[in-house]
C-alpha cells in the first residue's frame, strides 16, 4: 500500500486569507471615505461613511494582532504535530 505523505501545515488558507482582509480593509476605506467627501458636512451619508470609514481604520489597527494569531496558531499546530501521538495507541 502506498501511503502519500501528508503536508504538516498548509498556509495557502492563512495567506489568503490575509491578503484578502487587507484588500477589502484598504478598498473599503476608499470608498468610504469618497463617499463622504462627495456629500456635505453634516448630512446623514456624510457621517455615516464617515463613521464606517473610522470603524474600517479600528480594524486596521487589529490587523497585526489577527496576523500574529495566525502565525501562533501555525506554530502550534507544528509543535503539535512534531510531538503528538504517532500511531494513535497509548500507552501507560
């Protein structure tokens, strides 16, 4: 029986994953922020695209925590794998 070997971790999902938060962020608030300064100060679209574009920039500022999380959970699951039971049977 040949047996493929497994990958230990996959980080295609985790980079995607990143590059697309970071697209949609940088996007988001561009357009945001276009739409507020085509509307007058003080209008309801004004201060609505206001607000969502200073919600966009709070998330901003957690993008390297997520990022660092990511990254710890790939550790981990390596430290796992390296030191897990191999054959699923334990012994006492």
């Amino acid at each position: 029986m040949l047996m493929h070997k497994k990958s230990a971790v996959d980080l295609t999902d985790l980079a995607i994953g990143i590059v697309v938060l970071g697209i949609v962020v940088s996007i988001g608030a561009t357009i945001l922020l276009n739409v507020r300064d085509t509307n007058t100060a003080g209008d309801t679209a004004y201060n609505l695209a206001g607000a969502a574009a200073t919600g966009l920039a709070e998330y901003g500022n957690w993008f390297n925590i997520i990022v660092i999380v990511g990254v710890a959970a790939v550790i981990l699951s390596l430290i796992f794998m390296a030191f897990g039971r191999r054959n699923g049977s334990m012994t006492y």
